[in-house]
C-alpha cells in the first residue's frame, strides 16, 4: 500500500501538483513482516520506493493468540509450538529477515531495540533521510507473549542485546557497523530463562546449547563481515 501511495507522490511532484516534501514510514509486526508481507515488502524494496519500513519484532503472532512466526526463537513455547512429549517448543533456528534485506543491496539496513532510545532515534533519522528503501528490524518484547513480569520488557530487551541474541548493528552502503558490544557477553540461557516461553527448557539443555552455538555462529560473522567491510 505505502509502496503505491509513495508513486502516487512522485507522480504529483512530477506533475507539478505537489511541492512539499514528503517521507514515508511502515511499520509491522514480524508476523506480517517476515511471514505474510514477505512478498511486498521484498518487492517495495526491490523496486526501490523511497520508504522506511519498520518491523517491531516480537517473535510471535502475539496480537492473534501467540502463534509461531518464521521470527520466533528456537525453542520457545507459543500456541501452535506446543511443549509436549515430543516437543520442547519452536524447533530449528529463526529465519534472518535483517540478511534478507541486505541481499536487496539497500542502502541503509540496521538491528535496534526499544531499551536503547538514543540508538534506535539515530538509526530513525538515518532510515528515514535516506533517499531510498531502508529497513530498521526492532526488538520489542510482548509481556504476555514471553510471559515477562509487566515491568521487565526493557530489561528483557537489554538482556537479548547482552547475550548476542539481538546485535546492534547498521549496514551503510554495504558497510557494516556494530553500534555496541557488551563488556561481558551473558549466555543466552540467562535471557532464555528468564521468559516463561522457554521455562521447559531447563529439562532440554541441549536445546539451549544449540542456540547458544547458532547465537555464537552469527555474532562471529557480523564480526567478520564488520572487518571485511572497514
């Protein structure tokens, strides 16, 4: 929709019809962001269209009964991933929207969270002056979801950026950049269990070893890819 209103704009400006300028700005969850608008969104991006778009990542269909997404994390309990005999939750490791985008070759890509506001501003305004598509892929806890105390949503946030769940980072012209590395890198089990979701897992240690190496495999190649870009 944005995509079309976006070259409805560039028409009227190109008629002479409309001189103010204008920026456009998307936002959705991953639901809708990695699973059901995959399509569009790699198309507006494709096609270039001027907008940011904004994916508050959550893990979950949340607003429609906690059902698994391609975002949600490995081992976690949501209502189609049930825990069970033959179950320890979401199997398999989530899908990487972030490198999806960057297989686009747009010009701006960046990794936020909502407990670092003046990290996340700065990556808006980038986004957002950009001439060009850009996306931003937002951390953003769900209370119930995670089945997290109402007040630990940013704590949560901070913890999955501590552990490498959720790196910071921006990539400017194919340029990576990694906004903040944590003194003391915590485990993922720290995070894990401190969310209902994965509470099961304390009988499955070996899945929390998994994520633990994936999280270890992905934080090794933005390092990378950080050097290999300088």
């Amino acid at each position: 929709m944005m995509s079309g209103v976006e070259a409805c704009y560039k028409s009227l400006v190109r008629q002479g019809k409309l001189r103010k300028k204008l920026k456009f700005v998307v936002m959705g969850g991953d639901g809708g962001t990695y699973d059901i608008g995959l399509q569009s969104l790699s198309g507006a991006m494709e096609r270039g269209h001027d907008l940011t778009y904004i994916c508050y990542d959550n893990g979950a269909y949340m607003n429609t009964g906690v059902q698994r997404s391609s975002a949600t994390p490995m081992g976690a309990a949501t209502t189609t991933t049930p825990v069970g005999r033959e179950s320890y939750g979401r199997k398999g490791n989530r899908k990487d929207l972030t490198k999806i985008m960057l297989a686009h070759n747009l010009g701006y890509v960046a990794q936020a969270s909502i407990h670092d506001i003046g990290d996340l501003f700065r990556k808006l305004k980038k986004a957002i002056d950009h001439n060009g598509p850009a996306f931003i892929n937002l951390l953003s806890p769900c209370i119930p979801g995670w089945k997290i105390d109402a007040d630990m949503a940013v704590e949560s946030a901070r913890l999955g950026v501590d552990c490498n769940f959720w790196p910071l980072f921006e990539v400017e012209q194919g340029k990576f950049t990694i906004n903040y590395r944590p003194s003391v890198v915590k485990p993922v089990s720290e995070w894990v269990m401190s969310q209902g979701r994965f509470k099961h897992l304390k009988k499955n240690p070996e899945v929390i070893a998994a994520f633990q190496a994936e999280i270890d495999k992905q934080w090794a190649w933005l390092q990378m890819e950080e050097a290999r870009t300088k």
